[in-house]
C-alpha cells in the first residue's frame, strides 16, 4: 500500500475522531518533511536466552533451524548500542528456510527473567510465526520433546473471518519461557513459498508480533516514518482465538506490515480484554523479556531522525559505529517503539547494499 495509504481502510469509523485526525496529519507531515526510514529488509529477530547452549539445542533439534554462526561480543560500541554497562554476550545466529533467529546470552551483567505470570495480551509479548507443513506432525514434534503449552492444542480459525479462515496454529514455549508460534496455511493463504513444503515440517518464519496499545500509533511508526507496507488486516475473535492465545474473551485487531525482504511484523491490538499491561519501564537488552527486530536501512541517520520524529525512545544515544565481522552491520541503532518493543535499525557495508 502506499506510505500515505489512509488509516480510514485499515480501523472501522468509530475510530475516527479528533485523535485520528491528529495522527493522520502528524503521519502527512512527517512523510512530507522526507523524514523517512525506507527500510529494506527485516530480520533477524532476536531474543535473549538464559543459557545459549541449551536455546540452540532446543532451536536446532525440536525445530530444525540449523546453526549458521556463534561469537563473543564485547567491548564500548556494544555497550552504547545496547544500553548495558561493561556487556559479555554470546550470540548465536541460526536460520529456518531464508529467515534467522539470533540467540543472545549475557554473561555479563545477567538480566532478569520472564515474569512467570505473562500472558499473551501483555504489552511486553511478541513472538515469531514458524510456518509448518503439517500441524499435526509438528504439534506431535513438540509433544514427543514435552514443551510447555500456551494454548491448549492446535486451533483451526473459523471460516466466517475471510483473512484468517482455515488457518491452524498452536503457541508453545520455548525453554525460557518465550512464546512461538507454529502455523499451517490453507491454500490460497500466505506466501506461495508456504505450499510446498518439498518434505520438510519446520519451514521458515513469516511474521513476528508484537502487542500494541494504540494500532494508530504503531502505524505512525512503522509504517509511515520506517515505510514498511500494510498488506492485511483482520479481527479475530471467538473461542478459537481465545484458546490460541490463553486470553479469555480475546479480540484482537491484528495489522501485517511488510518490507522489502524478510519477515512481516505484525500488530496485535487487543479491543478485548484492555488489561494487558505495559512493559517495564527500566526493560534493558539483558532481561529475558527483550526481543529486538532488526530492520535494515539505506540512510541509518535518516532513520533516526524519523524515528525520533515519531515518538520512538533511544536505547543508543544516536547510530554507533561497528568494528565487526564483514558480514555484520557497520553502524547500528538501539531504539523502542511506543510499546517498548525493541527495533534494531542497521546500515550494512556498502558492497551488500
């Protein structure tokens, strides 16, 4: 859809009203300032885990994502990126079909770790969707490796709702506590590349999601100062979702937005229940309830002048430069959206981009 794509098509019009109308003129000006990130691509998204061997055991050998790269990191400019004094790390990069998922431990400082009472409609939530062949198969996978459930079994969405009829999905946890997703498509949903499995289960990630408060100001952010594209919307609701996702009387206005390349994230704005809570004020790089999505950018400074032009926070006091491996980004910025949600803006080296 078009950067200037009106809000109206996306939200019902009882949405309209004077705080709409502030976020769309807000939306105009800052696409007409230029102040623009033009992501390119998404991806990896990254978690930190308690104890990496064991996240790269369960990540490679209930779900099949292979080990691409593992390395220590240290040292100021990470420090200054992530916002953690005097950081050790352990990162692992692992890939499912064309995505990747980097595992981050910290040795040093140690951060807290999930609050054992997180729900799905908490503000803090995200996950990744890893699409599956068979749900059935899959599920059986997870049950044979004795993870622990978050909905209570696989969950076919009712056909009455066009977007997300037919769809089967099951949200389990990993060792530390993170939820994901495995989904299967129906025919005629999702990416082609989601149909033919070529016999694998385990067949790559399609989206993260994060939980939002406010749907119009994510949109302001994503969409219009990082230019990523709605490409759906749905509501779901009804005891299907409601089981999906362990939240009672669960109704959910979900938005996709995509860029270039790599993963969707989508939006989850819960109508119902509005009791989710807001994430940690003090939430640091080193806590196990941060995951981080890295988008990539063409003008990282351009970035973060639209970023900061829609109400982002800075974890990184501005783009810091990298001395790392060629394959790494060569200058990164650290910064949370209106939820808290971690957004990892990079500039690769000249001869990927």
């Amino acid at each position: 859809m078009s950067n200037l794509r009106s809000r109206w098509t996306a939200y019902p019009r009882t949405r309209r009203g004077w705080h709409g109308w502030l976020l769309a003129v807000a939306a105009l000006l800052l696409v007409a300032s230029g102040a623009r990130a033009d992501v390119a691509a998404v991806g990896p998204v990254g978690i930190t885990v308690s104890d990496l061997d064991r996240a790269v055991a369960f990540y490679a050998g209930v779900l099949d994502f292979a080990p691409v790269s593992e390395r220590a990191i240290s040292g100021e400019a990470y420090d200054r990126l992530l916002g953690v004094a005097g950081l050790r790390m352990r990162t692992a990069t692992l890939r499912l079909g064309d995505e990747a998922l980097e595992l981050t431990e910290y040795v040093a400082p140690r951060g807290r770790p999930l609050p054992l009472d997180s729900r799905s409609n908490d503000r803090w939530f995200q996950h990744v969707a890893i699409i599956v062949s068979d749900v059935d198969l899959a599920y059986a996978r997870l049950r044979a490796h004795g993870v622990v459930h978050v909905s209570v079994a696989p969950q076919r969405l009712p056909d009455w709702n066009p977007s997300a009829g037919g769809i089967r999905a099951f949200y389990f946890s990993d060792p530390d506590g993170h939820v994901l997703e495995i989904l299967q498509f129906p025919p005629g949903k999702g990416d082609a590349r989601w149909q033919d499995g070529s016999g694998r289960l385990f067949l790559g990630i399609d989206h993260t999601a994060i939980v939002v408060a406010d749907g119009d100001a994510s949109l302001r952010l994503y969409r219009d100062a990082l230019g990523m594209r709605v490409v759906g919307t749905s509501e779901n609701h009804g005891p299907e979702q409601e089981r999906l996702n362990a939240v009672p009387g669960a109704h959910l206005r979900i938005t996709t937005l995509r860029a270039a390349h790599g993963p969707g994230i989508e939006l989850l704005e819960y109508l119902t229940p509005r009791d989710g809570r807001p994430a940690p004020a003090d939430l640091r790089a080193n806590d196990l309830l941060h995951w981080q999505t890295r988008v990539e950018t063409r003008d990282l400074g351009a970035a973060a002048r639209a970023l900061r032009d829609a109400g982002a926070s800075f974890v990184s006091p501005g783009p810091i430069e990298l001395s790392a491996p060629s394959e790494e980004p060569v200058a990164a910025l650290l910064v949370r959206d209106p939820d808290g949600h971690a957004i990892e803006l990079v500039q690769q080296r000249e001869k990927e981009r």
